[in-house]
C-alpha cells in the first residue's frame, strides 16, 4: 500500500488516480494525527508520501506541537521523526518527502532531515510537469524498497 | 560662595535656557553644573526617584565628586538624601559626617564634605503643603563650601527653595523632548521599513543603541493561532529561530502572556542590589537579567477599550558613568517614555498590521489558485497521458474527473471575482428579489459539482422548490443575495466532516418580525463546527479559523466578511446562532414592499 499523507486531498487526485492506474494501491490521509495513529502499526507499506506542510485533527488537541513544527509549517518531518522511532520496521526508509516549499530555510530544513533520515524528497511541482513519469518514479522507488 | 544675594530667577533662566539642548539624560548634569558654577559648591549630585518595584534613588549626575568612590550608583530610600524625598523644602544637613545614614562616607573625608543641603522635587498640585498630591520626581544634594558662613548657607537654600519647582518641570519638560525626539526616529524606522517584523527590529534596536537600555523584543498576538510570536528581538546571544518562540495565552508562567492578558505594565525582577533573575526572561545577555518591563502594545482607538496587540518587553536598564556601567531597574521616566513609545509603536504596527494582513489575505489566496491550477493542471495531463495510452477502460473509470476539474477551475473564477469586484457590490441596487428564482435557482445546480471537486460526500441538500413555496420576496440584489449564500454553501462543502452520513445541509425560512418587515432565513450544516473560541471572530476579514485553516488552501477568510457587508448593506443581519452541530446561521433580510 502507498500511503499518501496531504490534507489536499483534491490536488493529489490525479497522482493517486495515476499510480492506481499503474497497479499500485493507494490511500489518503489527511492530516498527521490520523497518519501517525495508523501507520505506526501498519503491517503493509509500501511507501509513504509526506506533505512536509501538514495539518492536525485538531490544532489545540494534536500531540503534534504548534512550537515544534514551527507553527505546522513543517508537521511532516516530525511525523517522519516519530514513524523512524516508533519501531515499524518500515520506517524510516519507506518514507518520502512531498513539498511546494520555496522558502529557503524551510527547504534547508527538509533536505537536511531527508539526508539524517536517509529519504528522498520530491518537490511537488514535478507532478504538474508531468504526473505519469512521477508515478513511475514512485513505482520504482516502491520495487527498489521491496527488493531491499 | 559669591557675595550674599538672592538671584534664583537669573540661575533660572540659565536651567531653562539649557533645556532646549538636553534630554532626560543630559539635563540633571547640565542643572547641577549650572548650581555648581552659580554657587561655587564643593559638589553636587541629582538624584531621580524610582518605586518600580521598591523604592530607591538612582545616581543620575554628579560634579565635583568621583563615579569611582560611590559604593553603588543605587541609593536606598533610608539613606540620608532618601529620607529628604518626602519632605516638603530644602532640608539641611549640618554635618553630614554625623550621618548615620550617609552611606559614602569615603566621599566626606576625600572632598571635604561638611554641610548638605537636600533639595526634593516634586511635581504636582499646589499647594505644597498637600503631601499626598505631589509625586517624587528625584533630589538634588548640593555641598557648599565648608568655609561657608550660616547666612550663605540660609541664602542658598533660601534660593534652592524658590529653584526646586522650576527643576521638578524642566526635568518632566526633559522627558516631553525625549518623546518627541523618539517620535521623529520611530517615524523614520517606521518609513525605511517593508514590513512589520524589520520594523519592530529597527525599535528595538533604537532602544538599545541609542536609549539606555540593555536589550528589547517585542512580541505580536496572532489572531488567527491565538498565540504570541516573536516580532522582533535584540536580546538573544545566539541566532534563534524566531517561529521557535510562541507564547500560549494560557501560560500562568509567563510574563508575556500575563502582561497580555491583563493589559497591565509588569516589571519582573528589579532589585539591583541582590540581582533578581526572573526565569522568565529568555533574552541572554552579557549581564545578568537584573529587571524587565514588559508594557501591553494597543491598537489606536477612540474606544475606551482598546484591543491589545502585543508587548514590548525591555531588559536592564543601564546606567554608565565614566567607564562604569550598572545595571539597575526602571524609573517613573522609563515607564513614562516606554509607554510612550509603545503609544507610538502601537499605531505604526496596526498600520502594518493592515498592510499585511491583505497582503496575506492575498498570498493565501494565489497560494490556493496555484494549488488548484497545479491539480486542474494535473488532471489534464493524467487524462491527455490515459489517451494516448488509448487506455479507454481508465479513462471510463475516471472520466468524472473532468467536470471535477471544471468546478475547480470555477471555484478559481469565483475566487478571482472575490477581488475583482469588492468595490463594484457598492454599486448594486437592491431589487425586488424572488429567493428561489433568483438565488436558489441558480446556486442549486452548483453543489453537487462543487462538492465533487472538494471530495466532499453529499448526505442531503435542501429542495429549494419546496422549501421556498409562498416565500416572500425580499428587497436585496439578486447577485449580492447569490453571492451571500453561495459563501454559505462553500464553507458547508469545504469544512464537512468528510465521512458518513456525508455533508447534510438544511434551510427554513419565516417572517421574523410582527410587522412583517424582516424574513428569517436559517441555515444549517453538519460540518465540523466553529470553536468556541472562534466564534467571536468569524466574520472579520481575513479570519480563517485554525481547524479550517488545516483544511483546504482554497479560501482567504473573506466568505462570511463579505457576507455580513453585504447583509449590512441591506439593512440585514448574518449571524452565528449555533456554533456547532449542527452549525447554524440566521440571515436576515428586508422583506419587499411595494
């Protein structure tokens, strides 16, 4: 299962319609409580794909901190931070970066937490330009994973 | 001491004179010199009167004497000058060696200090015999030559006695020259800054650099998160990251909220003689953190309640004399010039503050555009790939993308409309006005597709046929009534719940008034509500809520300001009569009349 974690769920649309296309299964999460609720026991992943700039259930109930993700500008890395402790055997390595980001320390903190992490990071503006060839990309990134 | 004779009014006129050319700082030097010159003393000091927290006198100048011989530059209220500051004349002191009290003593043997005369100023009502009404400015200790005879010494003080009032003004003048000195350079920052946050940094600078204070920062209340955030900051010894600073409201422990909450100048720490450190202050400085102000920032209004939004908080006050510097607590000058200068900080960060609210209202808004375009974009090129793959059973399963895509590109255009016509609803005239033809019968059509383009399930839309059968018409402009509930409908569509039952909306409708002036109309959904603490403050513009926020990047916060304008307009009325399950709204509209 490919996991898709963006509160857009509409943007993503074609993206997930592509991979399902392509053969692989797909499912949508829409903010970080719900993601790290159900993938911390998840038995079946494949891939993740984190929207960096990622909402909560509920900003004033989340375990996700306003401080600490910086006012949820950067959400999805501490998702991937607690995925790679939380002991699922799939994380982190089956983790990828998703992001429009263009302000620059916000994209020096996603690259810098993708090389700790060991993950790629796609920018999502690569969809745009050309959503079959990005989802090829995903379904190799999903066959070198299952071969590792 | 020159020869006997009374001329408090030619050393008057010289204090005066000098005023022109000195601010708070400079003018105690420039008065004692002048007594100094006049007088022929041995020495003379002036000192200012601190109660914030406890009382004290500061060393604001001396002449005659050394920096270097004085204990602290702090002088307790029991001391000798201390004890002066609420008398009502100039005190002498014969022998200010039998003092107890006189705390630098070294002084008295190494300048030959005899006789002290403790001028207290004052300013206040007349008359002076009313204790209660004058507020201690500060005193002046003079030392006259210990050769003087008894009548000099009943002379000069006789003269000090007529001098001390004209002082007391000149130095509250000082600090008058001081704010409009401030002013001028707070205008300047104000005008070479691009936004808020460099000019708050070019304040706090310009309190550091050029006012005796240690270190500043100034902390702004985000509406939206309903937290506190770091403006601006000088204080900090390592680079920070400033979204790494955010004050919750609620925390008992800080002072910053505090002070925001209560809307009370706080000063934490203080005591410059034991060095208290308040474990709030998160400003490192080369010093100790030995006092902090912290004075609530308004926004200007005529109103007697004025909104809150911000604190500036100021670290240490330093006080350097010769090559030494002490760090000390505040006076009655710096509460007086530092909420001053949030007076004038406070009007500049509104204007800012509006600035870049519609500028973010705007960004917000192309951010949702590029978002959207990015997915229409995406679409298309999905659907262009599915067909030169000529995967004709793929482009069956999905082909209920494409009127997806038309409602986005739609919701785009309404969007862009949004800007385009804010000033054009002015115009519109209100008509004669049938809810279900003319509203309800155009906007119908456009839900399904809209909720298809938010992913959103429907669970039930109303029957506009039935619902709106013997419905009165009402006296508004078709366009503007569409545009009111269409904002409903799309803010029913974008925070729904998401899951079953599926987005339930519902409306009624019913004379509101005996006179049958007005029409009620309600409206309802099962989204996922509208927080308590939010609800006060939905239909001002640019608010987005933060749980409605995290939802959807197409919205900047304009749906339900622009709908209360426009009901405005019309001598009608939309407000939030149940903030959550079901989420209700009342809208009221003139009825039509012949």
């Amino acid at each position: 299962m490919i996991y898709v974690v963006d509160e857009d769920i509409v943007q993503l649309q074609a993206l997930v319609a592509v991979l399902e296309v392509i053969g692989l299964d797909v499912t949508q999460i829409d903010n970080a409580d719900d993601a790290l609720e159900s993938l911390t026991s998840a038995s079946d992943v494949a891939l993740v794909l984190i929207d960096v700039m990622l909402g909560t259930r509920d900003a004033d109930q989340s375990t996700f901190s306003r401080k600490s993700t910086q006012d949820f500008l950067v959400t999805g890395l501490e998702l991937a931070d607690r995925l790679a402790k939380s002991g699922n055997p799939a994380f982190p390595s089956r983790i990828a970066f998703l992001s429009m980001a263009s302000r620059p320390h916000v994209v020096s903190q996603i690259k810098e937490k993708s090389k700790e992490l060991g993950i790629p990071f796609f920018d999502k503006r690569e969809i745009a330009k050309g959503v079959m060839e990005f989802a090829e990309k995903i379904k190799l990134l999903v066959e070198n994973q299952a071969k590792e | 001491m020159p020869a006997i004779r009374r001329r408090p009014f030619a050393i008057a006129q010289t204090i005066l004179r000098a005023l022109n050319r000195t601010s708070s700082a400079t003018m105690p030097l420039a008065t004692i010199e002048t007594l100094l010159d006049q007088y022929e003393l041995v020495a003379a000091s002036f000192y200012s009167y601190s109660d914030i927290p406890d009382e004290k006198l500061i060393l604001r100048a001396q002449v005659g004497l050394s920096y270097s011989s004085y204990e602290s530059f702090v002088l307790p209220i029991d001391s000798t000058a201390g004890r002066c500051i609420d008398s009502l004349h100039v005190q002498v002191i014969a022998d200010v060696g039998d003092e107890i009290d006189f705390r630098d003593k070294n002084l008295i043997a190494e300048f030959g200090l005899r006789t002290m005369l403790a001028v207290p100023l004052t300013a206040g009502e007349e008359p002076p015999n009313k204790l209660d009404t004058l507020n201690s400015l500060g005193v002046i200790c003079v030392y006259p030559q210990a050769s003087s005879s008894l009548e000099q010494i009943d002379i000069l003080r006789t003269d000090l006695e007529d001098l001390r009032s004209i002082i007391a003004e000149t130095y509250l003048q000082s600090i008058q020259l001081d704010k409009l000195r401030l002013r001028e350079q707070v205008t300047q920052r104000a005008v070479a800054s691009a936004d808020l946050n460099s000019f708050l940094h070019r304040v706090c600078r310009l309190l550091q650099d050029e006012w005796p204070y240690e270190a500043a920062s100034v902390f702004i209340h985000d509406e939206r998160a309903d937290i506190l955030r770091l403006g601006a900051t000088t204080g900090y010894s390592q680079k920070i990251s400033k979204q790494e600073v955010v004050i919750s409201l609620n925390d008992e422990n800080d002072d910053v909220a505090a002070t925001f909450r209560t809307g009370v100048t706080t000063v934490v720490g203080g005591n410059s003689l034991t060095g208290i450190v308040s474990n709030a202050i998160h400003e490192s400085i080369a010093g100790i953190a030995r006092a902090t102000i912290l004075i609530p920032l308004y926004e200007p209004s005529n109103a007697e309640a004025r909104r809150t939004i911000g604190v500036l908080r100021v670290v240490n006050k330093l006080l350097r004399h010769d090559q030494r510097i002490e760090v000390f607590s505040f006076g009655w000058e710096d509460f007086e010039f530092l909420t001053f200068v949030c007076d004038v900080v406070g009007v500049v960060a509104s204007m800012f503050d509006r600035v870049s609210k519609s500028k973010d209202d705007f960004e917000r808004s192309l951010h949702g555009v590029q978002n959207n375009l990015n997915g229409v974009l995406t679409t298309l090129d999905f659907l262009n790939g599915l067909m030169s793959r000529r995967d004709t059973l793929s482009l069956e399963k999905y082909a209920y993308m494409v009127p997806t895509a038309k409602a986005q590109v739609q919701a785009l255009c309404w969007q862009a409309e949004r800007f385009s016509r804010r000033d054009e609803h002015n115009m519109l005239k209100p008509m004669k006005c049938d809810l279900l033809s003319d509203v309800f019968a155009k906007l119908g059509p456009l839900l399904r597709p809209l909720a298809d383009s938010f992913a959103t399930p429907i669970g039930s839309l109303p029957t506009f046929n039935k619902i709106f059968a013997g419905c009165p018409s009402v006296q508004a402009n078709p366009d503007e009534l569409i545009t009111v509930f269409r904002n409903l409908f799309e803010n029913s569509i974008k925070y729904s719940k998401r899951r079953r039952p599926g987005l339930e909306i519902t409306i009624s409708w019913e004379i509101a008034d005996t006179a049958a002036s007005t029409l009620k109309v309600i409206y309802r959904d099962n989204g996922i509500g509208i927080l308590e603490k939010d609800s006060g403050r939905i239909f001002y513009e640019g608010f987005r809520s933060e749980n409605a926020m995290r939802r959807c990047q197409l919205g900047a916060g304009l749906g339900l300001f622009q709908s209360k304008e426009i009901l405005a307009r019309l001598n009608g009325s939309i407000v939030l009569s149940n903030r959550s399950t079901p989420t209700e709204f009342t809208i009221i509209v003139p009825i039509w009349r012949d």
